[in-house]
C-alpha cells in the first residue's frame, strides 16, 4: 500500500467551477502537508503549505489537514484556465535531520476549460 | 535570483551506457535532493545531501547509481551502466540550510527535471 494515495484523474472543469483535490495517507508521522503545482514540462511548484491539522487560506486556494482522517484537500474557487496542471500532494514529519524528504502523491490532472 | 537548473533537459541512451546528470542549486542552498518519477508512478525521494555531504541516500535504487555533490556547490547523478527501468524524470531541488523555523524556511525548490530515456 502507498503511504500516499491521490486519484490521479483527470479531472475536467468548467471556468470559474470550485475545484476539490484530496489525498489520504496513511503514515501518522507526517506533519507538513505541502500542495505543488506542475506545469507541463516543468518542475513542481509549491502552493500552499499547513501544519498539522487546520486550514489555509491563499487568494482563491484553500488547503485543509484532518489529521484524524489522514485527509488532505486543496480547493480552488473560481477556477482559471491558467490552472490547468498536475496537482501534487506532499508531505514530511519534523525535520530530524532527514531534511526536506518529502512523500508525494501521484498527482491530479486538472484542466480547466473555457 | 536564478532557480535550481538541471541538465541536460532531455537525454536517450541505450542500454549499458553511461548517463550523467548535472543539478545546479540555489547559490545558498546547503540541502541538495534528487527525486525521480517513474512514468504512472509518484515522484520518488532518492536521496539528500547537506553541502557535500550524504545525509540519506535510502531510496537511491541500486549500486548503478552514484551521486556527489563537489565542495558542496552543483552536484551529479551518474547511471551507470543504464537500465531500461531506469528512465522517467530525474528532479532536483534545493532548500535553505536545515533546522530553520517554519516550512517556509525549509521550501524545496524544484528544478525543471531531466527526462532520461534509456532504450
């Protein structure tokens, strides 16, 4: 069983839809939760981040941790076309000396359309 | 300020050759990662450094892969011989030095990845 599992899509939207994307994990070490956005061809992007459980705000991202579930999620409101991408989850326990090693999820492939 | 950049992008090889990757990080940047990204599956931790130093190479594959990092500036990433299970994406990235407060502080910054395909 993966420590991080993300349905990989894709995933199709009309503009200005709100966007759901999850991720369950499995591993109770975990303590940051990071979201990375790739373009295609690109390297992956940090979005948002939280510690711990809670939630996030950013413009029209907003990231949640319930840490009782193992569950991640990143909504978009007001969806662009410019946010067509793959959408990682990643995360990592305390940093111990392990540095930033982090877990990715699959990805999701979100395309927006006009 | 200049991103961490990888060369080359792209890279075909066959079988039983030599492949050498190069990651330029962030000038600053004492941690240095390799990822890799096998076609379908997630991107996958290979290994870390901090300046030139290995602090965990746990998911480095196998002994056909060896990694350095000189005087703790670029580092490399050579396969050798290649595999064919060895092509995907090859990312590198590069953070602040460890132990500083918030996730922030400690950001991955990713470079372009270098698509290797050995056939």
């Amino acid at each position: 069983q993966k420590e991080v599992e993300q349905d990989p899509g894709p995933l199709s939207v009309p503009e200005g839809a709100i966007v759901s994307l999850n991720c369950t994990y499995s591993n109770s070490a975990f303590q940051y939760f990071m979201w990375y956005r790739q373009y295609s061809r690109k390297g992956p992007e940090l979005l948002m981040y939280t510690y711990s459980s809670g939630n996030k705000e950013d413009g029209r991202f907003t990231a949640q941790v319930d840490k009782s579930s193992k569950y991640i999620s990143l909504f978009i409101r007001d969806s662009q076309p410019s946010d067509s991408a793959t959408y990682l989850c990643a995360m990592r326990g305390l940093i111990t000396g392990g540095g930033n090693k982090l877990t990715f999820g699959t990805g999701t492939q979100l395309k927006v359309e006009l | 300020e200049a991103g961490v950049t990888q060369f080359p992008s792209h890279s075909v090889i066959e079988k039983g050759q030599t492949v050498t990757l190069r990651c330029d990080p962030i000038s600053g940047h004492d941690n240095l990662y390799w990822y890799r990204r096998v076609m379908g599956k997630e991107i996958k931790f290979l290994l870390h450094f901090v300046k030139e130093s290995k602090q965990d190479e746990s998911g480095m594959p196998n002994n056909r892969f060896l990694a350095e990092r000189t005087g703790g500036t670029y580092s490399t990433l050579k396969v050798q011989p290649a595999e064919l299970e060895d092509s995907g994406v090859y990312f590198c990235a590069s953070s602040l030095k460890e132990g500083a407060r918030g996730a922030y502080n400690t950001e991955a910054f990713f470079g372009q990845g270098t698509r290797l395909t050995v056939v």
